[in-house]
C-alpha cells in the first residue's frame, strides 16, 4: 500500500508539473519588434516594424503590438538591427540626437578601435588625461605612460567610415552624454581607444 500511495503522489506531482509548465509557456504576448536595420535618428515606418510573441516578464518594458500606430514616426534613439524587441528607451522623439545627448565623430587609427566595428555597437571610450585634467597623447585603456590616467566614457557607434579621413583613420561617429562631449574634443590625435562591449540593438 505505502508503494501505491507514493506512486499516485507521483503522478499528481508530475501533472501539477507539466500543467505549470504548459501556463508559462503559454504566457506570452504579441510586441514590436525591428524587420530591418534602421539608423540613429531616423523616424520607423510600418515596414521597420514587425509582430513577434514574447514571454510576459514583468521586468522588461516591451511595446505590445497593438501600439504600432503610436510607435510610427518615433526616432530611434540608437541604431536597432533586425529582431531587437522595440522598448520605450529605445525610441525618441523627432529630433536628433535626443536630450541629453550629443555626437561626436573621431579619426581613429588601426589599434585604437576593435576590427569589425559596426553601427550599433555600444562602446567604452578612453580618453588619456593627467591628473591635473590635461589631455595626453597615445591612451591605453588600461594604464598609459608618463603618469597619464584615461578617462571612460560610453557611447554607441553611429557609424563607421573605413575610408575614413583619406589619410589611413577610420572615421567613427559615436552618440554619448552630452557631459562627455567636451571631454572627448578635447582629446588630442591618437589620444582616444575604444573598446567593444556589446553588439548593437540589444
């Protein structure tokens, strides 16, 4: 008898497990999501966007797909890559770059920026300065010679122009605080590195 008991607690266990297991998986609600690439700065239209079905998380803002006539004409805020679910901070108003913000462009050379940077990337900028706040050439971003300490900034990668300033620099364009905007002009040749730490639009 106590073998047949535990057995039929088994099965009600495992039919309580599956019919959870069957409610979570069928939690999942209809949101936005990106069809295609669209650049910082530029207002979505009906063809960026498209319907995917997504797990409710109640920790992660997502726009549902019934929002689509109000999420049509908002700027994105940072370049979005295809399949990046759409979330408010993502989007901005018309203007760009959104408040708070600023870009930048920089000449960089090979060693001062990761290979296969592309649109999208979100980036930590180091710009060498000494303690007195004087900008120093050649940064690491680790440490850097003669005392100097590089300052980090974040920023996403707008763009990336290998062909660049003509004279061997790349040329990337990076959107980041507006605070950081001076700090990063007033960085002198060769005194800026930046290192990848994400891909873009996630």
């Amino acid at each position: 008898m106590p073998f047949v008991a535990l057995g039929g607690l088994l099965v009600i266990v495992c039919v309580l497990a599956y019919a959870y297991g069957a409610v979570r998986l069928g939690d999942r609600v209809q949101v936005l999501a990106v069809a295609r690439p669209v650049a910082a700065g530029r207002p979505l239209t009906g063809a960026d966007l498209m319907q995917v079905s997504a797990a409710r998380d109640s920790g992660v803002r997502l726009i549902p797909a019934t929002n689509a006539v109000q999420v049509v004409g908002r700027t994105a805020v940072v370049p979005l890559v295809a399949g990046t679910l759409l979330s408010p901070q993502l989007l901005g108003d018309a203007a760009f770059p959104p408040a708070g913000k600023v870009t930048a462009s920089v000449a960089l050379k090979s060693g001062q920026y990761p290979q296969g940077l592309a649109a999208g990337a979100r980036v930590d900028v180091y710009v060498a300065v000494n303690s007195q706040g004087g900008a120093q050439p050649a940064p690491a971003a680790s440490s850097a010679p003669g005392g100097a300490v590089p300052a980090r900034l974040s920023a996403f990668v707008l763009g990336v122009d290998l062909a660049g300033d003509g004279q061997g620099a790349a040329v990337v364009t990076l959107l980041l605080d507006a605070s950081d905007g001076s700090r990063l002009a007033a960085a002198p040749p060769g005194g800026v590195v930046l290192m990848q730490t994400a891909p873009g639009g996630n």
